[in-house]
C-alpha cells in the first residue's frame, strides 16, 4: 500500500518536518496496517467520493486510495502537511484531491458529488463540532467513519440512562445508526494521546428532519442537558412554556433528560419546533 515509490510514512514526516502540533490536535497514524484497518471498517467504497479530514501525513490517505474509491479529497489546515501529500497526489493522477483549509468551513455536499463517505481520524479540539455540522447536513452523506477520543465516541453510541448519554448522543443516533467499530490504544498514535481512541460508524437514516426541526432538536437538546440533574418541567424553562411543551408531548415533566429515549426528543423537538420555542 506504501507503493514502491512513495517513502515510508516515518520518512514523510521527517522530511517535511511535519513535528506533531499539539494546537491542531495532531496525533499520527504511521502503522500502515492500523490504517488499512480503518479505511476497511468505512465499508464499501467503490465508486464513493471520500472525504478526509485532516490527512496529516497520509497514513489513512494511502489506505483509502488503495480501495477503488472514485476520489479522496482531503481537506488539510496544516501547510506542512498539504505539501507532504504532494508525492501522494502525483503516484495516484486525479484520485487525490488537497484542499488547504479549515475543515469546520467546508460543505461536504459541495466539495464533492453524492455517493459521499467522509473518513477521518479527527482533530480532538474540533471533532464534536465538525461532527454535529455533519449531522446537520447528514441526508448528503452515504457514511461516516471517524476516529474520537474514546470518551467521545462513547457518548455518541451511548444509550438512555447511562452517564454518557446527553446532548451529542440524541444528536448523534436521532440522525444516524451508531456503531462502536474499533478501539485503539495511545501507543498506536505518534506521539500518544493521553487518552484510548475509538472508530464510531454513521450511518444516516433515510429520513431528513430539515433544518428548522434540527434547529429545534439542538436547542431542546441543549436546554434540556444543560441541567441535566434537573427535572424537565425546569430544565425547559428557556424554552418557553415547559409544562405545555411537555405535556404537548406527553412527557412527565418530573423526568429528567438523561431518561428520554431518542424517540422521545424527537417528538419534543417536533412541538418545540411548532410553537417556535425560544
Ligand atoms: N489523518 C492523519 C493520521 O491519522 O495520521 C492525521 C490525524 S491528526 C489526529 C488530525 C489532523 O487534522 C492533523 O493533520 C491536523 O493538522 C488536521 N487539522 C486540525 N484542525 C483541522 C481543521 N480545522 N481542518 C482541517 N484539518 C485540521
């Protein structure tokens, strides 16, 4: 996978002087192995436009362009990597796309056409946001295959009643189906993280809540976790009427957020956004 051409990855990083930066959240996969591991667990990918963010020094980058994947358009925010991935661009003619930028400001409906499948082994610092953006816009995309903190990855597959469940698991698993795929240590990264990493599988449901009812969803959620040890009926406050927004609903206002089930919120988020709560 290396190809006969390409240096081994440990002699990419040291010729670019691609030095790990903690600020950009930059913990390197260099086994190509691992990566091949991760680029299997996306499923089929023939024919799919993938989207990797952050390919640092390209370990996951040679893993998906050895698939039959139509392109790979990675999307870089560090210089040092973009120029690293040159050589990678050239030994694979019009499969490898760099863009140099922030990750957080690009449309992943408009950077490449549908069957989309974005890749990645995230930045931590930014990984949730990028991850909600991406449900926001989720009916675009075909799969999600992304590597997190385990602590993340854990709240995003968590279920009703568990202390990880809150605000990014009812976002998470309301749009899409949610699987623990892989857990991998710090030792598998360089340098190590302080932390175990996790690969969570995303794949959206068929049905596309919309803007304004995901709107809502994200501020029902946020209230309703934001006091999370609080019964609903006060957790609800800045939303309005808590009372005839839960009874609307038909939830017991003296329950708390953490033992709503997804299909509940959903129903919630379905008044607040018809009342046009605050
Ligand atoms: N994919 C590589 C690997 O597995 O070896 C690197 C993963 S490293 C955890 C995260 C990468 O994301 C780094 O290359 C970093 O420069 C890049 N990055 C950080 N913030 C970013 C952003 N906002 N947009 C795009 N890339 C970003």
């Amino acid at each position: 996978m290396t190809g006969p051409d390409l240096p081994s990855l440990r002699e990419t990083v040291a010729r670019h002087g691609l030095d790990a930066r903690k600020s950009l959240g930059q913990h390197f996969l260099l086994d190509p192995a691992v990566c091949a591991r991760i680029a299997a667990l996306a499923g089929a990918l023939d024919g799919r436009h993938v989207i990797e963010v952050g390919p640092g020094p390209g370990g996951l980058t040679r893993a998906l362009l050895a698939s039959a994947a139509a392109e790979v358009v990675a999307v870089e925010l560090d210089r040092r990597a973009v120029a690293a991935l040159a050589e990678l661009a050239a030994a694979h003619p019009g499969r490898l796309r760099v863009v140099e930028g922030d990750a957080l400001k690009v449309d992943p409906g408009a950077l490449v056409p549908a069957p989309r499948k974005i890749v990645a082994n995230l930045p931590y610092n930014v990984a949730t946001p990028l991850l909600v953006g991406w449900l926001r816009g989720a009916a675009a995309l075909e799969g999600m295959t992304l590597m997190f903190q385990q602590e993340v990855a854990e709240r995003i597959c968590a279920a009703p009643g568990a202390e990880a469940y809150g605000r990014l698991s009812v976002l998470a698993q309301w749009r899409c189906r949610c699987d623990m795929l892989l857990r991998l240590p710090p030792g598998a990264f360089s340098p190590p993280p302080k932390v175990w990493s996790a690969v969570v599988g995303l794949t959206p449901h068929a049905e596309d809540p919309g803007s304004v009812l995901f709107a809502a969803m994200e501020r029902t959620t946020a209230a309703a976790f934001g006091q999370r040890r609080k019964m609903l009926r006060g957790a609800l406050k800045s939303l309005g009427d808590a009372e005839g927004l839960l009874a609307a609903a038909g939830i017991d206002g003296t329950r708390r957020a953490e033992t709503l089930t997804v299909a509940e919120f959903d129903t919630l988020a379905r008044v607040v956004m018809k009342v046009g709560g605050r």
